[in-house]
C-alpha cells in the first residue's frame, strides 16, 4: 500500500480484472485507458486527522485539501514505487463511482441524509482519491461492516433536519430550498448529519465543517 500521512488513513487496493463490470465499464465509459494498469488504489480519511495535516502544511490554495492528498501520492510513488506508472484519476470532475467502490471497500451504507455512514466513522469520512497504478500491492479484504442506521431506533436525523427534508426520503428540493432561505442556519452545516448518534467522537471540527458546507453552498446556488 501506498505510504501516506496518517491523516488519509483509509486506503484499499483493488485489481483491475477482479473489480465488478459495472465499474469497469464506468472507467471505460469515462475515457481511462486501463490496459497499462493492473490496479486500482482507493484512498479515503477517516476522523479529523486529515484536516489537521492539511492546516498544519501550509498549502494555500482553492482546494488545500485535493492539493495535500494528491502530494502526498506523488510523493509516495516518487520515493518507495518511481518504478510504477499511475494515474491519479480523482480528484477531478469525472462523475466516478465512488459509493460504488466504497460499498467494495466497506466503507460505505447508506443513510438517510445522502451521506455514507459505517460502524468505526459514522458519517465523518470521506473519499480522497483513485488511482490507476501498474503496482502489485496485496490486494485488501472489505472492512465487514453492517450499517448503523439498519440497528438505530432513534429518528434523531429525520426528526433534526431544519427543512423537513428526510420525512419520506431524501426529498432534494426541500433541502436546497431550505438552505437558500435567507437567515437559514444550514448554510455551512447539515443538522440531520450532525444529531447522527454513530461515532460522536469523529465529527469535524467547527472549521472543517464550515469549509466543507460552504461549498456545497456555492455549488447550490451555482447549479439552483
């Protein structure tokens, strides 16, 4: 595996020829070459430890924390693997299947407020990137994992969203109208999210949570 800061402290290695077709038609279909490669390398952070890596770096930029994850790769196949071609293939626009190979790794159940969610993290994770690599690192086993929400008796998210949005689903135009309101406290939070009771312990920081939310803010009133 790849060696990173401890704060991209989720990783899992797939090989190409074992990965579900759907997915390697999403690639595909994608425009990526994928005869070169033999694997592929998904990396994730779990907690808050990314976040204090990334502020602690110094990077300026209008994405510090795409810029410190992708470094760090080419950082680490310049010292330990300069023999390996890669493609780091996310960050980046391409609509890539990332639930899908977070589902593959464990990672990833799904949850009533559109976030993935697991056992060890609850919601507070994330994934950093993919990359397509001629390597031979041992491929990993999934993360066995049930869903937390399947085992929840509580209704803390439905019942906390400002908007009303998670009453008989995900209802979408319910939250974005909600979070465009003038003076709407969900602006740079979601408060389903954060009532969640699964691993407390790992929320972001106030810090994290505000620059995380303020640009799917933007993205909001962009798209909305």
């Amino acid at each position: 595996m790849l060696a990173l800061s401890p704060g991209l402290n989720l990783q899992s290695v797939f090989n190409l020829n074992e990965l579900p077709p759907d997915l390697i038609s999403n690639l595909e279909g994608l425009g990526y070459e994928l005869a070169p490669y033999r694997q592929l390398i998904l990396v994730g952070h779990g907690g808050r430890a990314l976040w204090e890596a990334v502020s602690c770096s110094g990077i300026v930029s209008d994405d510090p924390i795409d810029d410190f994850t992708v470094g760090e790769i080419e950082q680490s196949f310049a010292k330990a693997h300069d023999d390996h071609h890669y493609q780091i293939i996310y960050p980046s626009e391409q609509p890539l299947s990332l639930q899908r190979l977070g589902s593959l790794a464990g990672w990833h159940h799904p949850s009533p407020f559109m976030v993935g969610i697991n056992s060890e993290w609850g919601s507070w994770y994330a994934y950093r990137a993919v990359v397509l690599a001629d390597s031979d690192f041992e491929p990993t086993q999934p993360v066995a994992s049930e869903s937390p929400c399947e085992t929840c008796g509580s209704r803390l998210c439905v019942d906390s969203c400002p908007g009303g949005a998670l009453e008989d689903g995900f209802e979408l135009q319910r939250c974005v109208g909600y979070r465009k309101l003038k003076g709407s406290n969900c602006k740079d939070r979601c408060f389903a999210r954060m009532s969640c009771p699964v691993a407390p312990q790992h929320r972001y920081s106030e810090e994290q949570i505000r620059y995380h939310y303020s640009i799917s803010m933007r993205m909001i009133e962009t798209l909305y």
